[in-house]
C-alpha cells in the first residue's frame, strides 16, 4: 500500500516530457534540484536541527523511561500512557494545533486574553 505511490512519485520526478509526448526519463530534474544552493542549506539546517534535538531529547528520554521502569511514582500508569499518546499522535496536526490556540493574531488563547483584556479595560 505504501510501495506504489512511493514508485508513481519518483517515476513522475524523472519524467521530463509533456504530458502530450511520448515519456522521457532523465535525472535533470534531480540534478537540478541538488544542485540549488537553498535546498542544500535546507538540508544541512534539518541535519543540525535533528542532531540538536536529539541531543536534548534522548538522555531526557532515557531518565524518564528509567524512573517509569525502577521507580513507583504516583501516577505513572497516566505519564506512560501519555507519552503513548504523544507517540501516536503525528506532528503535523499537533504543530498547527498549537498554532490554532497560540498564534500572536488569530490564537484562540490569544483572542481570549485579548478580550479579557479589553473586557478590563473598560470597566
């Protein structure tokens, strides 16, 4: 199921002829793209930010797991199955979740305390 739309999109990425002609495949367009300075600055930025991340989040990862593991905190039968949840749940809609309730002009929480705020002003 995940095989043929992974084949389909890098057949369509070395086709180069018109969708009237007859198909051509060549790597130009990969060429192309790896030879365009901003996407490998974009990558080199995903790599440092991946390898920072990681750096932060696995030494916090292995304490957390050892003190579910070997420790009994109250609680941890809810954090264990947060983290599942966390786990499942896919970054994209998460980050324009928090984007929805945060951002500066158009947050939910935002416009809430902006209200509240004017609520307050005028009494």
């Amino acid at each position: 199921m995940v095989l043929y739309p992974v084949v389909l999109i890098v057949l369509g990425s070395l086709q180069t002829g018109r969708p009237d002609q007859a198909n051509a495949y060549t790597l130009d367009g990969w060429r192309q793209a790896l030879s365009d300075a901003s996407l490998l600055s974009a990558i080199g930025n995903t790599v440092i930010l991946t390898a920072a991340r990681l750096a932060l989040a696995f030494p916090i990862a292995i304490l957390v797991a050892w003190i579910l593991a070997r420790t009994d905190i109250p609680g941890s039968h809810w954090l264990e199955f947060l983290f599942w949840i966390a786990f499942f749940l896919p970054a994209l809609p998460v980050t324009l979740g928090w984007i929805l309730l945060l951002a500066p002009q158009y947050g939910l929480l935002n416009q809430v305390a902006a209200s509240q705020t004017r609520g307050s002003a005028t009494c």
